[in-house]
C-alpha cells in the first residue's frame, strides 16, 4: 500500500555537521532515511515497500559533491550524478566507471541517480558496484563521531546490508589509481541494451607483468548473489599465466567453485554461470596481453 505524501516529513540540513547531528539526534525516534537522487526509494515509496515516513534530504550538502584527483587516484563525492561521473574529465583513467554511470537507466535515472545513492542501495544488481569491487575502491563514511574508511570488499555483509552503523552517511568514495598497462572490461548482461536490469555485470581488471602473464588479476561479479562478488579461485587460475584458451577454461572451471548463482525472475542459475564463463573468455580475448590457443 502506498504512503500518503501527508504522512511524510523531509528536513533540510544546511551543512555536512547539520546533517550527522539530524541521523544521530533522530535514532531516538524514527531514523530518518537519507535521500540523494530517490531514483530507488521514489520506487519503493510508490511500491508502499518503504516503511520510513522522515527523510534527510542530502542535496544542500557542498560537502558530498566533487571529482577530484588525489595523490593515489580519485576521490568522488557520494552525491555525484552517474551522468557526471560519465563526463567528467578526470575519470579517463577508471573508463570501468564510466561505461556502468553510462548503462544506469535512461538519461533521467543518470541524471539524478548518485554514487553513493547506488552503494547504499546495495542491490545485488547495482551496476556500478562490481566496478567499485574491481578496482579496490574505499568508501569514506561519517558520523558525529568523525569519518572513517572501509574497503568495498567489505562493505556488503549481506542482502541490502552494509557495515555502517545507523547514524552513518556516505560522503564519498576512493578509486586506487590503476596501473596503465592494464586491461580493463566491463560488461552488462541483460534483455535489451539499456534500462534494463542486469542478469550478469561483470568488471575486470587485468595487468600483465614481464612476458605478458597477468601479475594482477580482479573478476567481479553482480547479480550473481546475494552481494557483489569476486572470483579468488577463477583469479588464482590466472595469475602467473598468459590470457588463453587454456587459461580462460582453467578459471572457468574456478567459477563454477567461486559462484553459487540465485534464481530470480530475470534468470536462472545455469544461464547466470554459463554467461559468466563467456563473458570472461570475452575479457581474456579482449585483453591487450593478447590471447592466444
């Protein structure tokens, strides 16, 4: 059953600090649910799936916006827009990033759907998080304690949930500057070209070290389970290899130990890893290490 609009209030913190001490001061009462681009909630509010009624509105906050290139890599505000993030020029060397802010939705969804709007959400088929994960990224988090780091990696503990606490926000993410040598792949699975949602995404990174056999190795992977993961065992088969035949059917056969695909309405589990599979073999020919039988 949908909300009525009378029931729901939204306040309007003026600055960052404002904003941490409304989350704190609220989890007395009803914690208030923060709202960035409400691509996602705006559906679940309609759906009547979302039971809140309080909500933070984040867009006043300075604080969260900004790309900026850092001493290690890039550093991106948690309200940047995914068409943004698609544009802006310091994002040439993480082009993983740029091709998922490109397959979010339509121009609207890209427009107002945000970085950190899409962590939150932590849907198993968000596509920017198979990237986050391939590249190693952190994301910074704050509270009226203060900020702190956690790595991507460890960021989903389960379905739609994140190790943060209830009065934390994200305020941005760091991407590791990535080595320039390096292969990268992204690649979206699913019945139509755009908006739609994805039976497969799949971001890799692959650096070849001396003689071309690949030194660094990252196969992540989205609407695959219940959280964005990585393959360790199909990148184990890898690393120290050349990109092959060979090679991609070794960690094929890896994937089929690392994935546990869910059934849903969009797939089965059979398809899920079967299109894994090809869509590595893919990764592996398109690898600038070159492919060979």
């Amino acid at each position: 059953m949908k909300t009525a609009l009378s029931q729901l209030a939204v306040e309007r913190p003026r600055h960052l600090k404002d904003a941490l001490q409304r989350m704190s001061g609220s989890l007395a009462d009803e914690r208030l649910t923060p709202l960035a681009g409400g691509t996602d909630l705006f559906v679940y509010l309609n759906a009547g799936t979302h039971r809140g009624t309080r909500f933070l509105d984040l867009s006043p906050l300075a604080e969260l916006r900004g790309i900026k290139a850092t001493r290690t890599g890039i550093r991106i505000g948690a309200l940047e827009t995914f068409d943004r993030i698609a544009r802006h020029p310091k994002m040439g060397g993480w082009p993983l990033l740029v091709q998922a802010a490109r397959c979010v939705g339509a121009a609207q969804i890209q427009n107002r759907g945000t970085i950190g709007g899409n962590i939150a959400n932590a849907s198993p088929a968000g596509d920017s998080l198979p990237v986050l994960l391939a590249y190693d990224a952190i994301v910074h988090v704050a509270s009226t304690r203060g900020e702190r780091t956690v790595r991507f990696a460890d960021l989903q503990t389960g379905y739609r949930q994140l190790a943060m606490e209830s009065d934390e926000l994200i305020v941005a993410v760091e991407i590791p500057a990535v080595a320039p040598k390096a292969a990268q792949f992204f690649r979206k699975v699913g019945t139509r070209a755009a908006q739609s949602i994805s039976k497969v995404v799949f971001a890799g990174v692959l650096v070849p070290g001396r003689g071309g056999v690949m030194e660094h190795v990252r196969l992540a992977w989205g609407s695959m389970a219940p959280i964005t993961t990585r393959a360790p065992r199909a990148e184990a088969a890898l690393l120290g290899h050349k990109p092959s035949v060979q090679a991609a059917a070794w960690a094929g056969v890896a994937l089929g130990e690392d994935l546990v695909p869910i059934d849903d309405i969009r797939s089965d589990a059979e398809y899920r890893l079967d299109a894994a599979r090809n869509v590595l073999a893919q990764f592996l020919r398109a690898s600038h290490a070159g492919y060979r039988g």
